[in-house]
C-alpha cells in the first residue's frame, strides 16, 4: 500500500498498529471476495425472480392471457376491488378479501394449536433424562419421513364421512350421523397443526435445552406454584424459542397450497390456491404477481412484532 492510500490514522499510528490495520483491511476484502459467489447466487436465485415478479405486478393483462409491456396499477387494485364491467365503478373484491381473510385466520389458529401442543411437548421432552430424549424426538420427526401429500391425504382419510374418527364417534353414540368434517375450514386447520407442529417443537425444544434448572429449583424455594415458575421464569427464558417456531409455523401456513387444495376441496381457497390460479387457469399474470406481492408483504408485517420481542428480550436491563 503506497503513502496516498494509508489513512491519516494509520500514519500516525506506530508501525505495528500500521500493519494490523493493513491486514485487518486485506481480510475484509477476501471475505469479501469469498462471498462472492454466494452473493451472486442469492441475487440469481433470490433478487432476479422477485424482481421479475414486481414488474409483471405494474404490467397490464392482455385480453388473450398474455402480458402488454405497459405500466398499469390495475392488478394492485384487483387484489382488494372489482371493476363493474358496464359502469367501471369500484366495489369490494369479496371473493380475494374472504380468502386473504380466510389465511390470515387459519395460519394465525394453526399457530396457536401448535402453540398450545408444541410448548407443553417441548418441555416434557427437554426435561426427561438425556438417554430417553433422543427417542422422543425420534418420535416427533418420523411425520417428516413421508411425504407431505401422504400425511394430508392419511388425514383426510381419518376425518372423511365414513372415516375413522366419524365411526368411533358413532360407536360411542356421541353422534346420530357422520359429520362433515372434510372440505372445511376444520379440517385444512387439523391438517396445517399436524403438518407444521414439529416446526413449533424443535426451537422451543432447543431453548429448553439451555434452560438452568436452579433457576426452577430458586423459584420453588421461593414457594412458587408450578404454573407461577412456569409463567414467570420458564415462558420468559424460552420466549426466543417460542417465537422462532411462531415464525416457523405461521408463515408457511400462511401461504400453504398443498394442504387447502386436498382438504379444503376447490370452494376453500388459501392465498396460495389463489396465486396457483391466477398463474393457471385465470391467465392473470399481474394479478397473480401482485397477490404473491401481497403475501411477502403480510409474512413482513408478521416479522415486526416478532423482531421488537426479540431486540427486547436482547436490550439489556437498566
């Protein structure tokens, strides 16, 4: 490094200090140049697509299907009104409100089940003695050994008319006739709470893990009840956990496609179905990249809060 590229800092400072920050400098431009390659591909895989998406969002349709290279915000308002096509007033696009309702609902409940189930589940397994814990979560991950068709399609057989949960209800009089449960709301909730529960168990699993027990042992010298200890020293020890599987559970349920499509039938459409049918058989394209738009941007809402629970968890206490 010649005299006009050091730094005035670095002149005054003493040869030894000289050299360090020369090579500090070398090292950060060869971390750089070996992410590289990594960065590239991000922008490839990543970048270029999503890119690709938010022009087709500002493109208008053409009347064959197909894309005419002219800007329009057409698409953006499709996704929240219709178009009276005599009049060309703007009214409520019930059918995209319900769905995006409908997803919003059913992620945010498949998330508190697993919540409800997973927690309990992942202390149970964090507390049993460390030759038995392997076991249990050998016991929670076999579901991810199958494929995930197979899983939805094993529930739908459960819950079906004449399935098997319809005739154990019948068998023990509790019911007169077989419920519908298949092709609703219930079942894509049961199917996504099966699906995505070993999401919500392996985090908070992994925050038990590092759980100090004479903090439990403190609080019951302290005459804490078990639900106390658990509310106000457990809970808050594992938030970290509790809120990466949250995150783990509630976006790919928000823009599930597999389970709604097999269990919801064709009248219980996710944002997901949406989007496949406007990419398909709708042939509209711009609609199509502004509701998958709409999606990241919900999935970004649903990242504030989490983000400003854990940067309070971080902050230290004053």
């Amino acid at each position: 490094m010649s005299l006009a590229d050091a730094r005035p800092a670095d002149l005054a400072a003493p040869p030894a200090r000289q050299a360090e920050a020369r090579k500090s400098r070398r090292e950060a431009r060869t971390r750089w140049w070996l992410a590289t390659p990594a960065l590239l591909t991000i922008a490839a895989l990543s970048l270029l697509p999503l890119c690709i998406v938010i022009l087709y969002s500002v493109l208008e349709r053409d009347s064959y299907g197909g894309i005419l290279w002219a800007l329009s915000g057409e698409a953006w308002i499709e996704v929240f009104f219709q178009r009276d096509i005599f009049e060309g007033t703007l009214a409520p696009a019930g059918a995209h409100l319900a769905i995006l309702w409908r997803s919003i609902r059913l992620a945010l409940i498949t998330t508190g089940l697993t919540l409800l189930i997973g927690v309990p589940t992942a202390y149970f397994i964090g507390t049993r003695p460390a030759h038995t814990r392997n076991l249990w979560l050998f016991a929670i991950t076999v579901p991810f050994w199958t494929s995930l068709l197979i899983r939805i399609i094993a529930i739908g057989e459960l819950i079906r008319r004449d399935g098997l949960v319809n005739a154990a209800l019948l068998q023990m009089g509790l019911i007169d006739e077989p419920l519908q449960m298949l092709f609703t709301d219930f079942a894509i909730g049961l199917g996504m709470t099966y699906v995505y529960l070993p999401l919500m168990v392996l985090p908070v699993y992994a925050a038990v893990q590092r759980l100090d027990p004479r903090l439990m042992e403190a609080a019951y010298d302290l005459y804490a009840s078990r639900a106390r200890t658990f509310w106000r020293v457990i809970l808050p020890l594992i938030r970290p956990g509790v809120i990466a599987g949250s995150l783990l559970v509630f976006i790919p349920s928000l823009g599930d496609y597999v389970t709604p499509r097999v269990l919801g039938g064709g009248s219980n459409l996710m944002i997901g179905n949406l989007i496949e049918l406007q990419f398909g058989q709708g042939r509209n394209w711009p609609l199509g990249a502004a509701l998958a738009l709409t999606l990241m941007i919900l999935i970004g809402l649903a990242l504030i809060p989490c983000a400003r629970l854990l940067r309070g968890k971080a902050a230290p206490h004053g």
